[in-house]
C-alpha cells in the first residue's frame, strides 16, 4: 500500500525476491535516513497491486487502493521526482492470471481474466487487464534516458573475486539463428515528420476488397518525432520455424527459442505461439478444430496448452500424439529439466536478454531434458538485433571465453525517454485479420507508409521524438568526457530507423565540436569492437535505443560481473528528477522459491545499495541537503565494506543470506557515518549505533542464521501477507531492537 505521499525519496513496491528483501532493508533505510531528516515513502507498482488498482468496483474499501503506478508517472515528470525503482514483473498471461487466482481465494472479488472475450463487458475487462500485463511499468516511469554502468567498487569486486565462465570450443555447435528476410527488420520504413505532417497520424488496414478499418486514431507524431512501420510474415516466420527445427535435429543440438514476450507484450507472445505451433504442427493439423473449441492458446505457452488439453474429453488420444511429436523433435532448452519445464512452456520464463547471455557465459551451453549441457540453437526469429548475439557467439569460439578478472567495462547510454522505439509500440501492434494494406496517415493527409500484408501478419508502429533524441546525444556527450573512453553509437545506416536517428547525430557532434570522440557502427560491427575492447582491460561506452539498452546492460555485466542485477542505473529524467533502478530481477522467481522451500534468500541487494547512494547524494545536490549528502557517501562506504568483507548473500543454506547481508550493511553505514566529520551531531548519533552493532554482531548473525533450513510462510507469492513477510524477513530481535 501507499505510504508518506510528501515523502522526499520514493522506494516502489514490487514483487517477488527485491520485494522481500525491502521488508529487511527498507525499515533500516528509514531508520537511518529519518536521522538525517530525509523521509523515505512507498509506491505500488506490484502486479498484485497494479491489479486491484485496475478492478475497485467489486472491493471492500479497506481491500481498495490507488493507482500508483499513475501518480508515478505524474511524479517523473516533476523536477522534484526522485524514486528508487526496484525490478517488478512483467506479467505474461499466464503470470497474470496466477494472481488473479491467488487474490481471489485472498477474498477479493476480481474478474477472471478473459482470454477469449465476446461480449463488449469482456472486451473492456479484457482491455483493463491488457494495460497491467506486459512491461506496463517502465514505459511509464522512463521519462529520462538511461545511464547505466557498473559501479567501480562493484566492478573491482568482480575482477578481484571473478565469477566462473564457460569453456568454449572452436567445434561449439551453439549458433544463433534469425530470419533472412520477411521480418521486421527487413520491412522496416522510417520517416522523420515535418512541420506540415505534425499532429494525429491513423493507422488504417484496407481489405483486398477495399473496404477501411482504422486500427489507430490519434496517434500522435509531433514534428521531429521519427515514426517507423513494419511487418513481420506469418508464411516467412512459420517456414524459418520448421526449418530450424529440423536444422537443430540434424545438427543434434537442443532447440531454443528466445524473445521478449514481457517488454513486446503484443508482437512477442505471438511469435511464441506460432513457435509452439511449429514444434507441434501434427497435432494442430489433426486436432486444430477439437484444440480451437476448447480454448487452447498457443500464444501462452506449451504449459498452457497441455494444461487446457487436460481438461478435453479425448486427452488422452492428444496427449498421445503430442508424446509421439516430441520423439521426432530435436531436444529443448530446458528452464528446469528436474521439473520438466521447457523453452517453450511458458513466454515469459525465457527472456532474451538474460536467457542468451547465460548460454554465452556457459561456453555456449544450455540445459536439456537429460539433466546435463548441451551445444543449442538460439532461434530469434527477428534479425533487427540477433546480430549482436550472433556475434559474440562467433567471437567467443574463436578467442575463448572472457576472463572477468582483467577485462574492462562497456557502459551503456540508452535512449528510452517518452516510450521510444519498439518498447512503445503496444498501442500501435496489429495482427492482421485478412490480405491488404495497412497505412500510416499523417495529420495532414500525407501518407507516411504503406505496407501489403497477409491474414496473420504482425504489423507495428514506433515512435521516438525529439527531444528524447537530442538529450539522449547530449547524455552521450557528457558520459563520454566524464570517461574519456572510447564511444560508440551502435546504428546501422543500412536500417531505416538508425538512418534517420544518424540525420540527428551526426549534426550534433558537429555542432559541438566532438566528432571525432565519437564512432557510429552497426550492432554487429560494434559487438565485435566492444568485446575487442573489454578484452585488452580497456572500456568503451555503448550508445544504443531502447532495446539494445535492455540487451546490452544485461548481457556485458553478466559476462564481466556474473549478473546484471548489480549495475547501477541513473535515469536523469529530462524535467530534472531522478530515477534510481536497482538492477535485474529474472532470477527473482527461483529466489521465492527457496526461500519458501528452506528459508534462504539469495538475492543480492547491491544493486538497491548503489541506488540508494545515489538517490541520497542526487538529493543532496538538487535541494542542498548537506545530511542527504552525507549519509549517500556514508551508503558508498558500507557497499564497499560488503565487497571487502565478502558478506553478499550466498546460494546455499548456512551461507550468508540476504537478511545477514542487511545487518552488515546497516554496520558498516554506522560505522561510516560515525567517522565522518562533517556533521558532528550525525556522528554522536550514529556511534552508539554503531557500537551496539559491532557488539551484538555474533548474537545477531546466530538468531539469523537459526531461521534457515525450515520452510516459510509467506501468505501468498504475488500478494504476500505482510505480517507474515517481516516476520519472516525480520527474524532477529536483537537487530530490530537496535533499528526500530
């Protein structure tokens, strides 16, 4: 629930293992903060939350809550905005409907989620609960482009105490495989629009017998704004799938598919259900009809599709010839082969930019049916940025794998500001119902783009303004002389939309006399100088739009620091504020898990640390807050002392955990805060603390450590029960008499 609205930093609450983790950390935060006279308050941007938000109608008053996640967005755009933002879901189908479930037998009176709606009350139900799944967060808070880096401590941290790396071989039969034309890189048109164009743009599909149907009204283009259309083929991707599926047989690799089904919440579950459509194309050519009437959606996963096969009167007879199916496939990536969950499962347990950098890290490897590694066929079906995968795949196999303990660092400037680029394109996603043309209108008349399109298609819009594009260059100017290290702009002037982002460019480092700091190469091009780069111990700066954003900073930090979920990430919103994010939260799920199972929690909370340091020090600088300052510096100090003293969480019970990991750090930040002297008073209040600390250190790790081993009661997993969650996350008297 909402806390504190006045507050002068807001910490989100969001789900899963970071959520956890608050519970033990957050009450030391305030603790320690409220001494400095800086206010901590909470916003729900849960999915859990972000659903009873969406459905009030049905609920108690005392159940109801706001819509967070809206005055967040509001608040970004306020040069007073300064919020911590932890990894939350983003919610496949089936994830969202699994909370559903689990807050109604909570007793709140929620609409099932209509997958197949008729009437327009399902339609607009249907509506409501399409806004909350998918990344329906970021696309709302990123009112700022993205700075994102590996903090120095961290970093030498991990050179220090290297993370163990794959071998790979010059013989790895690992590959990544996209399609060669019919894509959406391939049909890809951009435009730059004009004074005269600016305003509402439609979008319209046109049938082959000519009659219109706008698919988007209102879409509007301000003048500067770069627009992009596409498509991708139906025919072109499901002949990519059957051929590859056959190629991996032949080549005696496991199968995988890797997509972003949460951020590309339209286009993406699409694409996975005609890959569940391929690998088990008998059975949908015998039993389409049967499979049709009972509901069955491909699109949300193999899982799914078993699951509602289940509940058929012939069943058995299907399940059958799926088992007989599978035998004639290749083997499939597994995401946990002691549990039988495969690649294709369910959409969002395989996310590309955390799913190809672990095979990379292997040495190429992923994990079969069979419990052990195997080379793999990486399937991504769009070509727009496969290359960048591709690439280091052929890089590694020829040079081996890379040694964390001396290479360098490549650090990521993102433009994602106002939903730029693909990330943004949700509203403007269309599987097309028939053949004919769709066209992208402007205000004025003007027709912008046109594309000839097939029943089953998947046509999208883009959109990225200019104002995101030029601070977005500027950001990239200033990190560069801050560094003073090699950056690159990853474009590809052969691509419609780089092109028109290069028209922007180039004049800009002319203009301000930078030029020649700067490179511009394609993704594939740059993937290959980075990597050349990081392996001589030298760093670069990767200047990149939204998606390469996202792939870029997870799959460098898990190469050079084993994980991405401890990088630090500076959103300079371009009203004034700041957004601090706290890293990745893919593992988040098997986190839970343990923790329920044996009471061991493994996140890590570096990455809520640094943000921390940086959101008090960024309050500090913005409202001449000497305290806010001071403690920041102070959380530096303590970060440090976590990497120096090895306390970050360990992976298995009677480690470290979590909740040690927050003692140590509440220790180190009073002892840091009672040797600074710069505020006399700060230092007499904390050194009580911070002796009291030190001397209860064994009692207090005992009463910690007693907890692990034993399952755990949370109430719930997307809608925990609060009491039950700090009772579980707070088991130490002695610490929580000391906090507060």
């Amino acid at each position: 629930m909402t806390e504190q609205t006045g507050s002068d930093i807001i910490y989100t609450k969001v789900d899963e293992a970071p959520e956890l983790a608050s519970a033990s950390l957050l009450p030391i935060i305030r603790a320690f903060a409220g001494a400095a006279d800086v206010s901590f308050g909470t916003k729900d941007i849960s999915l859990a939350g972000r659903i009873i938000a969406a459905f009030p109608e049905g609920l108690s008053e005392a159940q109801r809550q706001p819509d967070d996640l809206a005055e967040l967005g509001e608040l970004v755009k306020s040069p007073d905005a300064n919020v911590i933002k932890l990894p939350n879901i983003s919610a496949s189908v089936p994830q969202l409907v699994a909370a559903v479930k689990e807050l109604q037998s909570q007793g709140y009176a929620l609409p099932d989620y209509p997958e197949d709606p008729q009437t327009d009350a399902e339609k607009a139900v249907r509506a409501r609960f399409d806004a909350i799944k998918g990344s329906a967060v970021n696309p709302v808070l990123r009112e700022g482009n993205s700075d994102r880096r590996a903090a120095v401590a961290v970093k030498n941290y991990a050179k220090a105490n290297p993370h163990r790396m794959g071998a790979w071989s010059k013989d790895s039969k690992t590959k990544v495989s996209s399609m060669k034309g019919n894509d959406f890189f391939s049909n890809e048109k951009s435009s730059t629009i004009t004074d005269s164009q600016a305003g509402a743009a439609k979008i319209e599909f046109t049938h082959a017998t000519g009659a219109a149907t706008v698919l988007k009204g209102d879409f509007q283009l301000p003048k500067g704004t770069v627009v992009d259309t596409t498509f991708m083929s139906v025919k072109a991707l499901g002949k990519f799938l059957a051929e590859q599926i056959e190629e991996t047989k032949a080549d005696g690799t496991l199968f995988s598919l890797h997509l972003k089904a949460t951020m590309m919440k339209v286009s993406d579950p699409i694409i996975f259900g005609h890959a569940v459509r391929a690998f088990l194309a008998p059975v949908f050519e015998k039993h389409g009809p049967a499979l049709d009437a009972a509901g069955v959606n491909p699109n949300s996963g193999l899982g799914a599709v078993l699951d509602r096969i289940a509940e058929m009167h012939n069943s058995a007879e299907i399940e059958a010839d799926i088992a007989a199916v599978m035998a004639t496939r290749p083997p499939m990536y597994m995401v946990n082969s002691d549990k039988g969950i495969t690649n294709l499962h369910v959409p969002s347990d395989v996310i590309i930019d955390a799913s190809l950098p672990a095979v990379i890290r292997a040495g190429g490897k992923g994990w079969g049916p069979d419990g052990n590694e195997g080379d793999t066929n990486c399937v991504v079906p769009d070509n727009s940025y496969a290359p960048v995968y591709e690439e280091t795949v052929n890089y590694f196999k020829e040079t081996g794998a890379l040694d964390p303990s001396t290479s360098g660092t490549v650090q990521n400037i993102g433009l994602m500001a106002q939903k730029a680029e693909e990330y943004g394109s949700h509203p403007t996603t269309f599987e097309i119902p028939a053949a004919g043309t769709v066209t992208l209108t402007a205000a004025n008349g003007d027709v912008i783009h046109t594309h000839n399109v097939e029943a089953g298609d998947i046509w999208r819009a883009a959109s990225t303004k200019e104002a995101p594009i030029r601070d977005w260059v500027n950001l990239a100017i200033s990190r560069q002389k801050a560094e003073g290290c090699q950056a690159v702009f990853w474009l590809d002037a052969n691509r419609a939309h780089d092109a028109e982002l290069i028209a922007y460019v180039t004049p800009m480092l002319e203009a301000a006399g930078v030029a020649d700091k700067f490179q511009i190469l394609a993704p594939r091009e740059a993937t290959r100088l980075a990597l050349e780069t990081i392996r001589k111990g030298e760093n670069s700066i990767a200047i990149t739009g939204n998606v390469l954003r996202d792939y870029l900073t997870d799959l460098f930090p898990i190469l050079e620091l084993g994980t991405s979920a401890k990088m630090l990430s500076i959103v300079k919103l371009m009203n004034g504020g700041g957004l601090f994010e706290t890293g990745a939260g893919g593992s988040a799920p098997k986190h839970v898990q343990q923790l329920v199972e044996e009471n061991h929690l493994r996140w890590d909370s570096l990455g809520e640390f640094c943000a921390l340091g940086e959101s008090l020090k960024f309050l500090g600088e913005t409202k001449d807050n000497a305290r806010a300052r001071i403690i920041g510096e102070a959380v530096d100090a303590a970060t440090q002392g976590i990497l120096d003293n090895n306390k970050s969480p360990g992976r298995k019970v009677g480690q470290t955990d979590n909740r040690d990991s927050h003692f140590y750090f509440a220790l180190y930040w009073a002892k840091a805060l009672a040797a600074q002297s710069d505020d006399a008073d700060l230092a007499a209040h904390f050194a009580p603390i911070a002796k009291t600390l030190a001397e209860n250190e064994d009692k207090i790790t005992a009463e910690l450590a007693a907890v692990q081993g034993a399952p755990a009661d949370l109430g719930g997993y997307f809608h925990t029960d609060a009491a039950k969650t700090t009772a579980v996350m707070r088991p130490s008297p002695t610490l929580n008499a000391i906090i507060g």
